[in-house]
C-alpha cells in the first residue's frame, strides 16, 4: 500500500502551481430518456427565471433518473474514441477521468468529513479514474437513512429544487429563437433530468495533463464558432437564502464545490437562485468563478484557500504518476476524516472494468 499525506495542508500553501485554461476537445449529450447521443442536442441556453417561483411544483411528476447503473466511464471513451477516429490522433493524457472525480481530490484539504474511493488503471501512458460504485451506493444508503431537519424538506424534495430550477432557468434554444410561450410556461413544463450536455475538455494542473468530462448546466449566450474561443458557460445552483453568520459560513463551504466544479471545466459563471426554507426562489446572484476564492479570502473566514487545493492536486496528482505505472485494477481511497489518501492494487492485470472492450481494442489497433 503506498500512503499519501494529506494533512499538513499547510505545506500546499502559496502561489498556485501552473494551470491550464480548460478547452473543449469532444462533446456529447444524453437526450431524454438518458439515451446517448454524439451531438450537442442537450445544450440548453440560460434564459433568467421568475422570482416568486415555487420550486416544489411538479415534484409528483418529477421524471427521475435512475443512476443506481455502472456507467464506469463508458460515455467519456466513446466520445474520445469517436474524437479520435475524426481527427486522426490519439489523446494523449496523463489522466482520464470524470470532472467528478477530480471535484472529490481537489476539495481533499478542506473536506475532512468525507472519504472517497475510486478505481484506476493504466493504459498506454494514461491513468484512467472511475469512482468505486459500490461506495457510491453506500454513502446515498447512507445519506437517505437520515432524518430530515423536524419539520424540514425531505433530501428528495431539496434535490427536486435544484432541477426545478435549472428548468426554469433553461431554454432549449438561444432566447430569440424561443417561443413567448415557452418562456412564459417553463414553471408548467414536467421536470426530467434524464438529458445532459456533458462536456470533454483538455486542462492541465502543475504537471500532469488531464481529460476530464463533466456536466454543463447551460450556455449564456451561444457557443462561439471558433472553437479556440472560451465559451460561456453557466453552472446553475440553489442555496436557502442567508439569514445569520453561520449560514453565512456554511455557504462558503458549498462555494468550495461550486468553484471546484466549474473550474475544473472552466465553467465562467455561477448563478445561485437563492430560496427560502419553503422552497419559494427570493433572488438570484452572479458569481463570476475566478472571483470567488479571492472573495472567501477577502470575507475573513479563511474558511478553504483556492491556491492550496489547485498546489495539493499538482502534487498528489505527481504522485500518482509515479505510483500507477503499471496495468490491473487500483484502488485510492479516502477514508472517512482520515489525514491520508491510500492506494493498493485490486487485481493483478487487466483493466477491470474500467475501461470499455471496445476502447482497448481500438486503441490497440491505432
Ligand atoms: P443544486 O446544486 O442546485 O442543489 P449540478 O448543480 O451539479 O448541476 O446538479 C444539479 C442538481 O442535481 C442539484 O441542484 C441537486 O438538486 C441535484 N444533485 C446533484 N448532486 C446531488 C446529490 N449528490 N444528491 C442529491 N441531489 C443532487
Ligand atoms: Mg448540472
Ligand atoms: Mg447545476
């Protein structure tokens, strides 16, 4: 077993090491029965919702997916595959991976609560990383066995909110290709989250080059049609208003995430829909992603330091290049509260599951 420490934190302090700005390489989506497509037929674009929203309504006829499936990182290699195929030329990546993933390694010092465990392999020069499903569906059983807050929205209802407002925030075309009438109806239309545009982006932290696929929420305007210029994209999220100091606290522990999360993908823009412990949305704010570790800074909480998470991420991800060199099955792991990370082998050879029959065989003939 080799052990990475995580704590000191202290000693990932500083300037941060080189990033990358994140690019878009490939993209794909999952249409409404979570079917996936080679398109960008999910992309929605960010149209401002009604205040005075009741976010609870429609919960009965949420269209709910059911993720309790493995996906491993199917959909992510087949998009490579099919990028590759197109161009000619094989991704080269020191890490693939879910944006998941790295949101879970990058938070490390400042989450000591929560473990992690995820699968890896290594193939032709790349470490590829999936989480470990079986944890995953562990940690939810967990989640949901416990009680809600006396009085309080059930966690099925919170979750509700959260796509309730990306559905009302949403339109399915740029705003003056719209209809009036769907603008004016969005608060009636059925809530599904079976559809995704998921994005496949080429980044780099310190030293390690990575491709990493994750979900976007929405584009502000429209995608640019060069494609070496930034896109505007928008992360939409929800967060019970502010009402004292320690909810004041407790938001800039969710900030930690939303600006981990966006960008990993380079996403510019937050929009937090601000509701109220009934679910009713009271205001919205617009956070631009590159201002938000200097802001939490500038508050005086010292709650987590943007600079340290991309320093530690350079480093553990250095680590892992010289610890994953070989094929089979790896497990890295966090446990619960633990100052360390571990990583053992599982399996000897082979890529377990990780990687899909077809990827390797397509790469083993390119
Ligand atoms: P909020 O973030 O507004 O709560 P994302 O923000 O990543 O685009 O996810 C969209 C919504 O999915 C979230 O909205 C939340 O409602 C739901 N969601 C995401 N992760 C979840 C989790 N681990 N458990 C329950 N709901 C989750
Ligand atoms: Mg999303
Ligand atoms: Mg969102």
């Amino acid at each position: 077993m080799s052990i990475f420490d995580v704590q000191p934190v202290n000693r990932f302090a500083g300037s941060s090491a080189a990033i990358r700005r994140p690019k878009e390489i490939a993209h794909f989506s999952y249409d409404d029965d979570h079917v996936f497509r080679l398109d960008d037929s999910s992309l929605r674009y960010y149209y401002p919702p009604s205040m005075g929203a009741d976010l609870s309504k429609g919960y009965e006829s949420f269209k709910k997916l059911d993720d309790t499936a493995d996906d491993h990182l199917d959909s992510l290699l087949k998009t490579i595959l099919e990028s590759e195929k197109e161009t000619g030329s094989k991704c080269e990546a020191d890490f693939i991976t879910w944006r998941g993933m790295m949101t879970k390694i990058m938070a490390t010092p400042f989450d000591n609560f929560n473990g992690f465990e995820m699968n890896a392999t290594f193939f032709q020069g790349t470490i590829f990383i999936e989480e470990n499903h079986e944890y995953k569906l562990a940690q939810w059983q967990m989640q949901k066995s416990q009680p809600p807050r006396r009085g309080g929205p059930s966690q099925d209802l919170m979750s509700f909110w959260g796509y309730k407002f990306e559905t009302i925030s949403l339109l399915p075309d740029t705003w003056d290709a719209t209809s009036r009438e769907y603008i004016e109806s969005r608060e009636d239309e059925i809530v599904n989250n079976h559809a995704q545009y998921c994005s496949v982006v080429r980044t780099g932290i310190g030293k390690s080059r990575l491709v990493i696929g994750g979900e976007v929420d929405a584009v502000w305007d429209k995608k640019p049609e060069n494609k070496d210029e930034p896109i505007n994209w928008v992360e939409l999220k929800t967060s019970e208003e502010i009402y004292s100091d320690r909810d004041m606290q407790k938001f800039e522990r969710k900030l930690l995430k939303f600006w981990i999360q966006s960008f990993l993908l380079g996403v510019p823009k937050i929009i937090v829909g601000f509701r109220n412990r009934n679910g009713i949305l009271q205001r919205l704010e617009e956070l631009e992603t590159r201002d938000i570790p200097i802001n939490v800074k500038k508050r005086g909480m010292r709650s987590w330091d943007g600079n340290l998470c991309i320093n530690f991420t350079a480093s553990f991800l250095e680590w892992l290049k010289q610890t994953i060199q070989s094929d089979g099955v790896w497990r890295i792991r966090r446990k619960e509260k633990s100052p360390v990370i571990e990583v053992f082998k599982l399996e000897d050879s082979g890529y377990g599951s990780i990687l899909s029959p077809e990827f390797v065989q397509w790469r083993n003939q390119f």
